[in-house]
C-alpha cells in the first residue's frame, strides 16, 4: 500500500472506473480458453490499423519488442548505423543494441526530442523518439530520410493520441510501435506492444518474429494474450475520452504552474501532444521532489541518465534536461483538487 496521497501513477483508478467491463472482456477470453491467437488479437490489430490510417498492425508482447522487430524487419545488422537521440528511455537505444547495430546518437531540443542532424553522417536508419507525448520535428526527420533514401523508424511508445496536421503519431514511420504497459495512454494490466506498417513486407516479417508454426523458423514468442487483447479493445474505444480527460488536466497545470517550466509541445496549430507526461524543469530539481515526497506527492524523473554514457559535456541538452526535469502526476482520473494541491505545493517551494 502506497504511503502517498496522490501517486504518479493512476492504473487503478482507471480499473476502478471500468472494473467490471474489463473483467467481463478477461473472463470472456478465459472461458474460451483461448490464450493466444485468437479473434480478440486479429479484432485489435484490424482496429488499430483502421484508427492509426496504416495497412498493417501486429500485436507483440512489448514495445521494446515492437522496436526490436522494427529495426530487424529492415535488415539492420551488426554493419549498420542507427541515428538514435541520447536522452529516453533505455528500451530505445536497447533495442539497436540487442540487433548488434551500431548507434550514432545526437542531442536533444528543448522538449527533449531529437535535435539538429548532421547532413553529412552515413546512417542506415533512423529511430526517433515523440517523448513526453509531444511530436518531434517530424517534416525535417522526413526530409532528412528520404534525402538519405533510409528508414524512418517512429519509437510511438509516448504519443499515441498525439497529432501532426492531420496525420496521427503511430502512421508517421516507414514503420511505427505504441507500446501498451501500464504507463501509457491505453495501458493493459500487464504488458503489450504494436508494430504498424504500410509495407506488406515488413508486415509479414515482424508477423514472423512474434510467433511461427514452422519448427524451423527462428521466432520470439511475443504476443499479447487474448485477455489482455479484449481488455485493450475496450480501452481503445474509450481512448478520445480518456484523451480528452488528460488535456485538461494539462491545461490546469499550465494554468497553475510558474510560466516557462512546463515543457510543452510545439506552439503551432495543428499539432497536438498525447500529454503522455507532465513534465517541468525547474532549479533544486532534488530538492523540489523530496518536498513534494514529504506533502504525500508521488514524483519521477524522466531520466536521470543519458544512453550514451561514455560521453559528457557533448550533448548539453540532454545533460540539462537529465539534471532538471521532473514528472508530475498525469492520468485522466486524477482529481482536479489533487492537481490544484500540487501546483500550490510547488508555488510554495518557490515562494510564489
């Protein structure tokens, strides 16, 4: 039992808002006895791929193994070179890794997300990040790609429900993953992935990784059981709402919070943040997070670290966001007095 009075995360509040619709959905693929390769995953990966506007969706166990299949899908081996941005989570860069791939890492934005690039490096591909929920410069990645006549590799696992002038993140990679943990947008209670695709070829590969028949094909074993399947084709078709009900928890921080500590994303109409987190940078970082530990507040840093860690003062971005930046609590059952008490918390501790 958690001893704070608001935790950072809001899973079982979002269990107890839908408990009995997602346990029917569980119990329905239980008494079916169907565990894996059933009609609950093909109805997912046909709802998936007709919201996301992509030819191909395939359910995987994760979405690290949805960013391993991807990367694998396109022929990268151990002579190959993924760009890949230094500050994430450890799953990105883990995943070229796991391939033996190489990786060219750059510096951040502001934001976090993938900063300016060389036009003269040699890379193979190219693995990008939307972190915290807000798209990254996708026109100039895209440019950059296609000058390069290489793949652009979209790491969706933060940004399903963000937007970029009218094309939905998770449809703008040659290939794209949305990751299902209980962190995310559209958590199942357990863990789970999703590959998208419009290139048939790619599709029939990473179907090939996740599961096969034939004993003398290499396979992962990656799947997502039928119950968690179910459960997800539920939360999908609550996923506007619950969308909805986490921009205006945002909007209440913006409202609250001392001007320019929030990292937003871009100011530009038409595009539009999943609001995955709720990210502020702020001086005394450590000790801002023991204060709101101490007033019952659940906080996280994302991330104290940087994945090239052979290497210091050359990403400086990076380095300042990892020095600076501190997650507060955003899901869409938190309360409005909850948010109100954290923002007057960190009034507070800067005397405002």
């Amino acid at each position: 039992m958690s001893g704070y009075k608001i935790n950072f995360f809001g899973v079982d509040r979002l269990y107890d808002a839908y408990w009995w619709r997602l346990t029917r959905r569980a119990k329905e693929a239980w008494r079916n006895g169907t565990h894996i390769n059933g009609e609950k995953i093909k109805e997912l990966e046909i709802q998936i791929a007709k919201k996301y506007q992509r030819k191909f969706a395939v359910g995987v166990g994760s979405g690290s193994d949805g960013i391993f299949f991807a990367l694998k899908s396109l022929n990268l081996n151990s002579n190959s070179t993924v760009l890949c941005t230094v500050f994430s989570y450890i799953a990105t860069a883990n995943a070229i890794r796991r391939l033996g791939c190489k990786i060219h890492f750059v510096d951040v934005d502001e934001r976090g997300n993938i900063g300016p690039i060389d036009s003269n490096i040699h890379v193979d591909a190219v693995l990008y990040v939307n972190l915290f929920g807000n798209i990254a410069n996708y026109p100039r990645l895209k440019n950059f790609c296609n000058k390069k006549g290489i793949p652009l590799i979209e790491d969706a696992a933060q940004s399903q429900g963000a937007w970029h002038h009218g094309e939905q993140s998770g449809s703008l990679g040659t290939i794209s993953i949305f990751s299902f943990d209980r962190t995310k947008n559209m958590p199942c209670f357990g863990t789970a992935g999703m590959v998208l695709t419009d290139d048939v070829n790619l599709y029939e590969k990473v179907m090939s990784y996740r599961r096969t028949k034939n004993e003398n094909d290499f396979c992962y074993n990656s799947i997502i059981p039928e119950d968690h399947a179910n459960q997800l084709l539920f939360l999908l078709s609550k996923f506007d709402k619950l969308q909805d009900m986490r921009k205006k928890i945002f909007d209440r921080y913006k409202k609250q919070l001392p001007q320019n500590i929030l990292i937003e994303g871009y100011n530009e109409a038409g595009i539009f943040s999943s609001y995955h987190k709720c990210v502020i940078t702020c001086n005394e970082r450590d000790l801002l997070k023991k204060y709101l530990h101490n007033s019952g507040i659940e906080t996280r840093i994302h991330y104290d670290y940087i994945l090239d860690r052979d290497v210091t003062n050359h990403y400086p971005k990076a380095e300042l966001l990892s020095a600076t930046a501190l997650s507060l609590p955003i899901y869409p059952f938190l309360k409005t007095s909850e948010v109100d008490y954290i923002c007057e918390r960190i009034n507070q501790f800067y005397g405002i």
